[in-house]
C-alpha cells in the first residue's frame, strides 16, 4: 500500500512525463582524467558524496592480468591516471571505488582501458574501456583469447574507518 504522499509524487511524475514539460538535464561531455566544468547547470547543487573520503589521486587499484598461453598472473598496483605496460599488454587506470564500510552491498571496481599490440601490428589496439567490478567479474569482461584483467582491490578509506 502506497503512502498519500508517495502516490501524489508518483502522478505528478507521471503527468509531468506525458506532457512533456520535463525538462532534459544538459549533457556534458568531460574527457577522462579532466574535471567537469564548474559553469554546468547545478553542479552547485549536487552534493559530493566522497567528502573525506581519499582522494582519487591517492589511490591504489590492484587488477590481476593473466596470460592465458602460460597460465602465469601477475598482480599490478596502479594508481587512477596512470598506465602501466607489460609485454604488449598496456593496462591504463582512470578511477577506483570502493563502497564505504557501512554500505551494502560491498562492492569494489575500476574504470581501466586495456590496449594490447598484436604479433606483427605497430600499434596497440583497444580492446576494453569500462567499469570491472570485482563482486560481479561478469558484469563486464575483458574478452580477449589471450590475455585477462581483472580487479582485486581499491585501496582508499572513509572517514570513521
């Protein structure tokens, strides 16, 4: 059973959205690595929800990489910003997170970019951009015949930690 208030709200929504008075919020696109624009319409007014939390730039991600020819991993601690390459595997963080201790559900991923160079190519070829979560490795697979990535960890804290 819905609560009066809830119900109200609900058909306000909904009457809103038939008529098209709801306004689209403006889209800005930000490049990796670079902050938004602090002119965007109400970033003011958007709390930030990492107050005291490590800074981005302070923190360490651990991705696992395995190779999938000779069966041998290799744990890689890599800090937001930076790039990493080993053999033709070059492994690029943007971000880490991870949930705070009183959140559920834990959860811990990495916005990483994988390039990887070929035999007999000249340049390293893209093969993944995205979110990996460590609770949900399926969620978004690094799908290459070769090679494996993964997230393991996020070092960062929450004030009250």
């Amino acid at each position: 059973m819905m609560r009066p208030f809830a119900s109200v709200a609900l058909a306000a929504l909904m009457v809103a959205a038939c008529s098209g008075e709801a306004d689209a919020p403006e889209t800005v696109e930000v490049p990796i690595g670079e902050a938004a624009p602090a002119e965007s319409a109400g970033a003011e007014d958007i709390p930030v929800a990492t107050d005291g939390a490590t800074p981005n730039e302070e923190r360490v991600a651990t991705l696992g990489l395995l190779n999938k020819r000779n069966n041998l991993s290799e744990d890689i601690e890599i800090k937001p910003g930076e790039t990493r390459e080993i053999g033709p595997v070059r492994i690029t963080l943007a971000s880490c997170e991870r949930t705070a201790a009183w959140e559920m559900p834990q959860e811990t991923g990495a916005f990483v970019q994988v390039d990887i160079i070929d035999r007999g190519q000249s340049e390293h070829a893209r093969v993944f951009s995205g979110w990996l979560f460590k609770e949900s490795p399926s969620l978004n697979v690094v799908e290459h015949p070769i090679y494996d990535v993964w997230v393991k960890d996020c070092a960062m804290s929450w004030p009250g930690e």
